[in-house]
C-alpha cells in the first residue's frame, strides 16, 4: 500500500510517501511484522518564524501551512520520482467541489487547481492527514488540503490521531536503505505497551493492552514538559524553541563537573512535582514557578542593570531544571511499567530526543527492569512529521477507517484513548 500522509498540527508542514507492505494483517495484532519504505520526507519547519513571538502564533502558523503545502507536495511527489507532468482537465463539478472544501483556504485554492491540473494522478492508494489534536487553525489546512486532495485524485482518505503518529513512530527501527530510501520496521512489541508521549503540546502516559487500542493513564495537570521547557528557557534569556538550549547548557555543566571532580557547590535546587502521588499525572507548572522565584532572589543581589545569570549560573540552572524533570518522567513511567506490567516502552514527541532523558531511562531499564523492551524514534522522526501520520494512517487504513471527503472535522482536542 502506498500512502500520501500529511501533517499540519502545529508548525511543521509536513508531507511524505511510505510504501507499507506486511505479509498478515497487521492492524490486528503485534504479531507480524510491517516495514515502511519512504519514498519521501518532506518537511518546512517555521521556528524561524515564530521565534519573534517566543512561541508558536496559530494565525501565523495557519497562514504558513496555506502557502506552503502545495509546494511541499510537488516536493515530495518529486522526491518519491511519482510527479507526473501533464494538463489535466478538471470538471466544473469537481472544481465546485474543490471549492467548496477550500473555501476557509481561498489563498491555497487558485495554486491547488492550478497543480492538479498541471500533474496527473500519481499511483496512490491512500491519503492521510492529522486531523487532531494540535492548534484548530493550523490542522484545518492540512484537513481541507487532504480532503480536496482526495476529491481530485479519487483516492480513500484516512484521519490519524497525532499522538498515535508519535506512539507508533516511536516503535519503528531503521532497518536498512535501499536505492537510497530509507526503510522503517516494525516488528511485533510485545503488548502491553507503555508510551511516555512527551512534547511541546502533550505529557502523556498512555498504555496499548490490545493493539491499536489506547487507555490514558495520566497526564499534565498545566503545563506539558516542551512547554516547560520553552518557558524556562525564556526566563533564562535563551532562544526558541528553548529545549534544546536548556539541554546543551546542562549536558555543559555535567562534563564541567566530571572535569572538576565534583567540586564545584550546587548553586540551585528545585522541586520534583508530584513525584510521589498515587496516581501517573504530571505538573510542570510549579516547577517553572520555582525557578522563576530562583531568578529573581539572584537579581534582588545585584545591581538592576546587571544580567540575571552568570554562564555557571545559566549551565547548572539548567542543569537542575532537566534533572528535575527526568526524574519525574521516570520515576512515574517506572512504576506504571511496574503496575501495568508493560513490556514495551516507547518514547515518542519532540523531547523524546532529548538526549539526556533517553540516556536515563535506558540506564533504569537496564538497572531495574532489563526485561522492558525500550524504543525511541528513529533519528529526525521525534518531532512532528508526516512518516509517522503515514505509519498510524497505513494501520488504520487497514482497517477501512476511511472518511467521505468533506465530511472530515478538524479537532484541537482530540484524545488517543478514545481511539479503539
């Protein structure tokens, strides 16, 4: 099966082309294996642009994805060698239909007719889009785009929960390449399995007991852990996106102390959120209070026009930060892994590439639960992308979740666990 995935639930414009073969029915079980040929992965990120706001602008975001998916198609038709040039005539009912569909993306409508009747269909078999959760602006863009896109070129069109795109990318290896492409494997976890989804928009930790069936375990009460990160980070005068600033300064301050043998004093303790609750929920929102009271009893010690913090003090406040941070993220997922007696964890979301959460987890796995399968995203699959909205689109493919195009609804809220 080939399928086109689209991704537009926040600020990456994402499109790409998997070729999915498996020898059973995979959406059924974990017992056979599915290996992903991507034949293209195309991706326009617009931190850039939203660095000015510290943060991602919906209005802004919204406008970038309506300008940028029909180049980004072509891109990736291009890329998968699948673009095929040649005038098209379009019929005036299918064109009113178009119409109809883009009629919240007036700006994206003239320059889609003007691509489809310039190519020809390519061999596709589905189209999936992200159809939630994420900002409501942005994934009307990419829902309406797939929804005309499927109209045009008669093809069935699949929604994808975003967070089963991260929970499901994070299962798949990179197996090999061929001709240049490279080739994901999933090959049957052992249920139940345990997701630690953590990114800019979600903390979540969510359990798979049957495959492709989903229970939320807890969650963030406030704040999600990239969101903390980010908002940290601009109290300490970093850029955006914060996150991998802060984990720079802390891996910085690690090897700092290694040097000097652990002599140097620990200038900042914070507190570790509901790290000992009952149930698998999260808070991040006191923690960023924490530190916000630790800037400012450094300031009232120094003269109003001096900087904040010094480089030390910037490393081991970062530093303190992400170890905080791990330390509840583990100490929470070791004890669901425990209770629920999962044997698979998956990583997945943005800060599933932080280096030193992944480095933690695996050394308590390896120390206390050595049994755990534990898997991460394949390199540059962390992030929002349309490999992993592919993937979850080709399982549910499988199962005829087809919808009729122009029937489709974007939705900001959407949760996985009501995914069955």
């Amino acid at each position: 099966m080939r399928i086109l995935s689209i991704e537009t639930s926040c600020d990456e414009t994402a499109i790409a082309i998997l070729e999915c073969e498996s020898n059973e029915d995979a959406a059924k079980d974990t017992s056979t294996s599915t290996t992903f040929k991507v034949l293209s992965h195309t991706l326009i990120s617009q931190i850039e642009i939203h660095r000015e706001y510290g943060g991602v602008f919906p209005a802004v975001a919204k406008r970038e994805h309506a300008k940028n998916l029909v180049p980004i198609l072509g891109a990736a038709l291009e890329e998968a060698e699948l673009l095929r040039e040649d005038t098209q005539s379009v019929p005036e009912d299918l064109r009113a239909r178009i119409g109809e569909v883009l009629s919240r993306e007036s700006d994206m409508a003239e320059s889609f007719i003007q691509f489809i009747t310039e190519n020809n269909r390519p061999i596709i078999d589905a189209i999936a889009v992200t159809y939630g959760p994420g900002l409501a602006p942005a994934l009307w863009v990419g829902v309406n785009f797939a929804q005309a896109l499927a109209l045009a070129w008669n093809v069935p069109l699949v929604p994808v929960n975003h967070m089963e795109g991260h929970f499901l990318v994070g299962l798949a290896r990179t197996t090999e390449s061929i001709d240049n492409k490279t080739v994901l494997t999933i090959d049957a976890p052992q249920t139940p399995i345990l997701g630690l989804l953590i990114s800019g928009g979600h903390t979540q930790l969510m359990l798979m007991n049957e495959w492709l069936s989903y229970q939320l375990l807890g969650e963030t009460r406030d704040d999600a852990v990239g969101e903390a990160f980010d908002k940290v980070a601009r109290m300490m005068g970093l850029p955006y996106p914060g996150g991998p600033e802060i984990s720079k300064l802390a891996a910085k301050c690690r090897e700092d102390e290694k040097s000097l043998e652990g002599t140097s004093e620990k200038l900042f303790s914070l507190p570790r959120p509901m790290i000992d609750t009952p149930d698998y929920n999260f808070s991040f929102s006191g923690l960023k209070t924490a530190v916000l009271y630790a800037l400012r009893d450094i300031q009232k010690t120094r003269p109003e026009e001096s900087a904040p913090l010094d480089t030390l003090e910037k490393e081991q406040l970062a530093r303190e930060f992400e170890d905080a941070v791990t330390e509840v993220l583990i100490v929470k997922t070791v004890k669901a892994l425990k209770e629920t007696q999962a044997q698979t964890l998956v990583l997945g979301g943005g800060v599933s590439a932080n280096p030193h959460i992944q480095k933690s987890f695996t050394k308590i796995l390896s120390d206390k639960l050595p049994a755990v399968d534990f898997r991460v995203p394949p390199t540059g699959l962390t992030g929002d992308n349309g490999v992993m909205i592919g993937i979850a689109g080709f399982y549910r493919a499988q199962r005829k979740e087809f919808v009729d195009p122009g029937t489709l609804v974007a939705d900001g809220n959407l949760s996985l666990s009501k995914v069955a």
